[in-house]
C-alpha cells in the first residue's frame, strides 16, 4: 500500500509515522509513506499556499493551484482510490472505515490549515472527506496521522501477532475486553481468577460476557446497529 501525504508541515508527521507498528510496516515494505511538502508546488517567490477569502473575512484560505499540481504530479505516477480531505465536518473515521481504507493500493491525504481549504478543491479533487471527531485543530496533519496509524497497523504482517489487531476494540463491534498482567496481586488489585485457572474455553467465556458488557455500557449504539 502507498499513502502520499499532502501538508505543509511535513515534520510533523515525519516522527509520529516513524515509530512502533508504523515504523516496522515500512521496514518490510507493507506501506509506502511519503510526505509531499505543498510549498514545493507553489510557483511564487515566497512559496504561497494560502490567500485572503474572497468576500472578506477572518483567515486565510489554502489556494486551489499548488494543491492541485500537488495532486497531478502524483496522480501521473499511479492511480489513485482515495483523494481523501482532512476535515472536521467530513465523514467520521471509525473502525469500519479503517478496515475498508486499509484493503486500497495507493490513497492521497491532503491535511488543510488556516481557515481551510478553497473549496473548488472539495468539489472537484478530492474523493472524500475524514473528520477525526466533531472539534477543530489547527490543521490536517495530526487527523492525518490517525487516519494513516489506523490504517497501517492492519495491513497484514503489520502487528507480529495477527490476531491482536483483530481482537482489538470495535472490530466485531464490540470493545475489548480489560486486559492484565504480572503481579498477580498489587497492593490487594487482583487480578480476576478466572484469567489464572488455565481454563482456555471458560477465559473465552468471561472475556466476551466482559466486551458484551462493556459495550452495552460504554457504546450501545453499537450493538443496536446489529439489531
Ligand atoms: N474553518 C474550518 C471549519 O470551521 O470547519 C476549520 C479549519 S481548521 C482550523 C484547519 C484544518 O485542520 C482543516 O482544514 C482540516 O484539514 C484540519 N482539521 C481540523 N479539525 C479537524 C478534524 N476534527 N478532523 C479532520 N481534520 C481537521
């Protein structure tokens, strides 16, 4: 897979991409990462990527042209799935989406700044939008960090463990049971039975009854979405 990031603060994301899980996923050539600075595309002596609102107003807005060479020299590259657009008011990214986004060959994430982006870029390329939750940062690049974490960590070969990824939160629409270690007892916290007494298809049993519970009490709208 290959995830072409479009920002105009590549250093932010250059070290939260290259840790742990992700930094592995790129050593074994499961992902392809590659940041694409904006300014790079911008033809002024100053590097311009953003310009004053038509009609006035707070903000800056991020202007069409660098975003949309950005966007050409990659797209004659390869071809493109998703042109994703970083935005708060895009589509919620929750599991279901990850582990569609994570089954595509080749994504763009274009991460916005200042009062956004022109829109002629919504309507005309990009192919979605994201929205990491209903609040607004200051710009794309950590939504695309999520967004692109999400993903990779379920490439297959990503978590040395497979089943781990699979048994994580919201896969089955259910949330993970707790999970414990050593020690057993911990200042009188222990550990629940169940967990010591070896007994695989009771642990199974416990473990599910815990995720149905915790579901029900934390996210029932995921279990209404079954009905
Ligand atoms: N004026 C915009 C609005 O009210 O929707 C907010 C712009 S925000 C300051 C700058 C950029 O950060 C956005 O263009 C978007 O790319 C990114 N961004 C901010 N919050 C986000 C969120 N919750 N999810 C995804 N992207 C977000």
């Amino acid at each position: 897979m290959r995830i072409d990031i479009i920002t105009i603060f590549p250093e932010i994301l250059q070290s939260s991409l290259n840790y742990s899980i992700i930094k592995r996923a790129r050593e074994k050539g499961l992902v392809e990462i590659n940041l694409i600075n904006l300014r790079d595309f911008a033809t002024d002596k100053h590097k311009s990527v953003d310009d004053y609102p038509f009609g006035g107003g707070a903000g800056m807005v991020m202007m069409i042209e660098p975003v949309y060479r950005a966007i050409e020299s990659l797209k004659k590259e390869r071809k493109y799935d998703e042109i994703i657009y970083t935005s708060p008011d895009g589509i919620h990214l929750n599991q279901k989406l990850a582990n569609r986004l994570s089954l595509l060959e080749n994504i763009i994430i274009l991460a916005g700044h200042y009062k956004g982006v022109d829109q002629r870029i919504r309507d005309y390329l990009v192919t979605m939008e994201i929205s990491i939750g209903d609040y607004v940062l200051s710009g794309g690049e950590l939504p695309a960090a999520i967004i692109t974490d999400s993903i990779v960590r379920l490439l297959p070969g990503a978590i040395s463990d497979e089943q781990s990824a699979l048994t994580d939160s919201f896969q089955d629409d259910l949330i993970a049971p707790p999970v414990y270690t050593r020690p057993v007892n911990f200042k009188g916290w222990k550990v629940p039975d169940i967990l010591l007494s070896g007994n695989t298809p009771e642990i199974e049993k416990w473990r599910l009854e815990q995720s149905l519970e915790r579901t029900k009490r934390l996210r029932p709208h995921l279990l209404k979405e079954d009905e």
